[in-house]
C-alpha cells in the first residue's frame, strides 16, 4: 500500500482554541458504527448520557444533535472535545478525526491531504513556500474517513491502469506547479494535455510520450512559447460565463441591472486584481490550485471526461477569484480576508448540496 500526501500534512495541528471550534458548530457530524458500539460498550450511565446525544437519520446513518446554539454536545469551554479529554482519541469518530483531513483510496494508494474550510489548513496552505508531495509505504496509525473510489464507475470508462491513473493526476499537478508561468497560461496548458490524453486513450505509446513530455517540462516549454490566452478567453463573454458559475453556485438569478452594475465595477477594478494574483501573489494561489487538484483527485473528480473535469476544475478557480475581487472591491484584502474568501467558497462547493454538479452541468454544456 502506498500513502501519498503534502509534506505539510506532518505541519498540520487542530487548534480549537485558534478557530474557535470552528467544526464543532452547525454541521452534521456523522457517527460511524465502530465509535457508536465503542460508546454502548461504556459503563451504562455513562453510555446513556453519551448515546441521548447521538441521532439517526432517514439514510440510517447515526449523528451527533448539536445543542441549541447549534454546538456540539461535547464542546467544553475551553473549546476541546470533553469526550476525547476523557476518553482518549480513540473515542473520536471518524469524521472527527479525520477532519480537516481528506482521505482516498484508489487501488494499492491512499492519498490524504487538508481541505481548506478549515481556517487553520487554509492559513498552512495557501502561506506555504511550495507544494511537495511524500510517498511511502508507512500508513498512518487512523486514518479516518476514508473514500473508496477504486470501483466508481470513473474507472471503468477509461482504459487505463491504475498506474496510469496516478500519472495522470500526477500531470496535472506538475502543469499546476511552477508560479514562474501566469496561472492563465497554466490553466491553458492543463487544459490542453487532458484534451489530448482523451485522444490517445487506446494508444499506450501516445499516452506515455505525452505523460513523459510532461515530465521532462518539454510540453509546458512547447505550449508556452506557442500560445498564450486565456483559458476562458478575456471577451465579452467573461463576465457571463463567470456569473452564470457564480449564480450556479449559490442558486441565484441575476438581473439585467445588477450585471451592468458588476460590470462597470469589473471593468474599472479587474486588472488591478489580476495584477494582485499574478504578480504579487502567484505562490499563494499556485499552492491553492494544487491543493484543489490533489483534493478532489482531477480529472478523476466528477463521472465525466477528462476535458470535463478540467474544465470544472477551472471553472471553481474563476468563481474563486471572482468572489475575491468583490471581497478586494468591498473592503480591500489582506491575509485574513484572503484566508476567509477561500475558506468561504471550499465551504459552498464542499457542503451545499448539488453545488458542484451545478458547476459540472455548465462545464458540459461549453
């Protein structure tokens, strides 16, 4: 078994008292089995207490209910777990555990890595100096939640091996990696391989010769001094496509009036926010890109096309960046506002659901 992971996973600390036990207020904490018959195996007081706190939806799935400030019944204080404190980590549920930690299993490999909710991991993240992955046959002691995604049906449309699923995202990641190149440009590029790969499906030759011109940086040199635009093309059409993404997002409509009015304010302001992303911080948004990639397992992410997938992939960045110019318009943008504009819109396209198949339907339909 091979576990794969960002170096800065071994970085990584939860902090309730730094987030203010930002996981253990509104959400729906999912209880697996093995820690529900760990808490029935407790003395029967101290099982009763623990279990009038645990619910079971229509899917049959048991859950923590939170009080009436929507907090988790165990929450303390001092903002740590009271069942953890006296029970050890062992009585935490998967979930719990695993949170903001996110695992997956394809074949022989396990990749985990952070998603960036959390406001700790997205501070580790987007702030580090670069992104660098480590292997290793060593799994961890718990992993958590942990996402099979070795029979999904993603893996019968494609004839490729297991290996070569790996290489692909693997790809990817290396087309993402160097801030030296505009993000645009990047974009382009990644799009451009996942397009070509689909022709080559039944050619294991071709397939090889263009994972290997990845590799070697032969097809980032050949595309970059070939071509340069925009990967959703600075035109007129921009603006709408990147609002019908965003209205997709958070399911509304809008007016004729309220475009006109982003658009003079996008017209008046977007290149000074370009400017704020490419030049002056590439690195931050290079490691988020990587981070997202690596996260949701591109182009593996949706039952779609690798084209598909790249395109959602790319879409998710341009809502991203466009909810970060209007929060630069609204009230400028430091670190802590960059770390909540990301936090916020992980937190949309994790939990809201349908937000992302939302996003996949317009991907399809360009």
């Amino acid at each position: 078994m091979k576990y794969i992971a960002p170096e800065y996973m071994a970085s990584f600390k939860c902090d309730g008292k730094a987030c203010d036990s930002y996981c253990c207020r509104d959400w729906k904490v999912v209880i697996d089995e093995n820690t529900k018959n760990k808490y029935k195996a407790l003395p029967n007081d101290e099982a009763e207490k623990i279990l009038s706190n645990v619910g079971e939806d229509e899917y049959g799935r048991y859950f923590l209910r939170l009080n009436e400030r929507e907090v988790c019944p165990f929450l303390g204080e001092d903002s740590l777990c009271k069942l953890q404190k006296k029970y050890g980590e062992d009585f935490l549920s998967d979930i719990c555990f695993s949170y903001p930690r996110v695992t997956h299993r394809i074949g022989d490999i396990i990749q985990q890595n952070l998603t960036l909710s959390c406001p700790i991991a997205a501070k580790l993240v987007l702030f580090s100096e670069g992104i660098s992955f480590t292997e290793t046959e060593e799994l961890p002691k718990r992993l958590g939640w942990c996402t099979n995604l070795t029979n999904r049906l993603i893996f019968e449309t494609y004839p490729l091996s297991l290996e070569y699923i790996e290489d692909m995202e693997s790809a990817g990641l290396l087309l993402l990696k160097n801030s030296e190149i505009p993000i645009n440009n990047r974009l382009a590029s990644l799009l451009t391989f996942y397009e070509n790969a689909e022709k080559f499906l039944d050619e294991k030759e071709k397939i090889e010769e263009l994972l290997n011109s990845v590799e070697s940086g032969e097809f980032q040199k050949n595309f970059t001094s070939n071509q340069s635009y925009d990967i959703i093309f600075e035109n007129n059409g921009y603006l709408a496509l990147v609002l019908k993404l965003f209205s997709a997002l958070y399911e509304f409509t809008l007016t004729d009036e309220k475009f006109t009015e982003l658009k003079k304010i996008y017209e008046a302001r977007f290149n000074e926010f370009q400017k704020f992303v490419v030049d002056r911080n590439s690195q931050i948004f290079t490691n988020y890109l990587m981070n997202e990639f690596f996260l949701r397992i591109y182009p593996y992410a949706f039952d779609a096309s690798f084209t598909v997938n790249a395109k959602v992939f790319v879409f998710s960045w341009e809502v991203l960046k466009f909810a970060l110019f209007m929060l630069c318009v609204d009230k400028g943008l430091d670190e802590e506002k960059l770390i909540f504009g990301v936090r916020q819109m992980v937190q949309r396209m994790d939990h809201s659901r349908g937000a992302m198949e939302r996003i996949l339907k317009i991907a399809k339909d360009c």
